[in-house]
C-alpha cells in the first residue's frame, strides 16, 4: 500500500496510512500491535477474532 493513502481499519475503522494489508482488508499499525500482543485468554481477543473474520466474509461470493 503507498504509505501516502489513507484506509479504514477493520478493526478500530480509523483512517491511516502505517499498518498491514491481508487481500483488500487494512489494519492499522496500532491495531495490529494490539492484536500481536492479546493473549488468548484477553477479553478482547474473540473481538479482534471477530474482526479478522472480515476478510475471509468479504472475499466469498
């Protein structure tokens, strides 16, 4: 992605520029530090889950 476009994070749908592509989904850079760092155990863990299903949901059809 050029550093010089900014993206909706599916995750926390802020707009950004830093972060990570997976197919047409965008995460940001500090979403996805956060994830990297939940532990399974987190109460937030089955959010970002839910979240990253996104991807897979939006390529089928």
């Amino acid at each position: 992605m050029n550093e010089t476009e900014s993206k909706a994070c599916i995750v926390c749908g802020h707009n950004d520029r830093l972060g990570i592509r997976i197919m047409d989904a965008f995460i940001c850079h500090l979403c996805e530090s956060e994830m990297v760092k939940t532990p399974v155990e987190d109460v937030r863990y089955p959010f970002f889950v839910q979240q990253l299903k996104q991807i897979w949901v939006s390529t089928e059809g």
